[in-house]
C-alpha cells in the first residue's frame, strides 16, 4: 500500500499498531521482539517500511558509510525507533533528531515497549517545522 496519509495520520496509525502490541505483549520482552513484531502489524496492514534502514552521513561532499541504521523507515516518510528500556532519555531524543536531520525528514517517533501504558513510552520529534 503506498500510504500518502498526511504524516499525522501516518503516526497515529502506526502508534495504534504499538499499542496494539504492546496490549497483547506488555512490558519486558526484548527490542527485537518488538520490531518483529511492529513489522508483521505494518505488513498486515499494508503500510510500506525498511526495517533497519542504513543512513549514511553526508560530510563535506563525502558519504560517510558509519553504519547509523533507523529501525524502521515507514512509506519514506517517517523514522521509528524501538525501545525496550526503562527511561527515555536525552539521548534517544538526540539519536532520533540526527536521523531526521541526515534523511533531511520531518517526523519520528521513539516507541519505548518496556512501559505499564504505552503512550507514556511515545517521543514524538519533529525536525525543522
């Protein structure tokens, strides 16, 4: 399915597809659970995805092939990052923004599993809007 929700649609969608799981899974399983999961729910659903997408950085006028990799890049428009910790911090907020100002995207979301209520473990970022 190609998508062309606009991108709010997009992210509910796919937020509903983590809560869905996490609904089912709960808490406490490992990141890699999850991603196999979410990438089965956006399958099913029809929502084209790259799971483990690299991005390479530009610097000067080089591409630096240094292995960043995005757990999923969802209709080429939208990075998820999957979690199964018990803080979001700083640095998962930072990780997500440089994935977006490298894709030169405009939304992600970090979904962090390892919470009691998943909206609680939701990071929504924007770049530059």
């Amino acid at each position: 399915m190609n998508c062309q929700l606009p991108i709010n649609d997009l992210t509910e969608k796919v937020i509903g597809l983590a809560i869905k799981i996490h609904r089912h899974l709960g808490p406490g399983f490992l990141e890699s659970v999850y991603q196999a999961a979410l990438a089965y729910e956006l399958g099913k659903a029809g929502i084209a995805f790259e799971k483990e997408k690299a991005l390479p950085v530009t610097y000067a006028e080089i591409k630096l092939e240094v292995g960043f990799r995005c757990d999923f890049l969802i209709d080429q428009r939208l990075i998820v990052e999957t979690k199964a910790v018990k803080l979001l911090t700083s640095v998962d907020s930072a990780q997500l923004l440089n994935y977006l100002k490298i894709t030169d995207l405009k939304v992600g979301l970090t979904i962090n599993f390892n919470v009691p209520v998943l909206k609680d473990g939701i990071m929504r970022i924007v770049n530059n809007l």
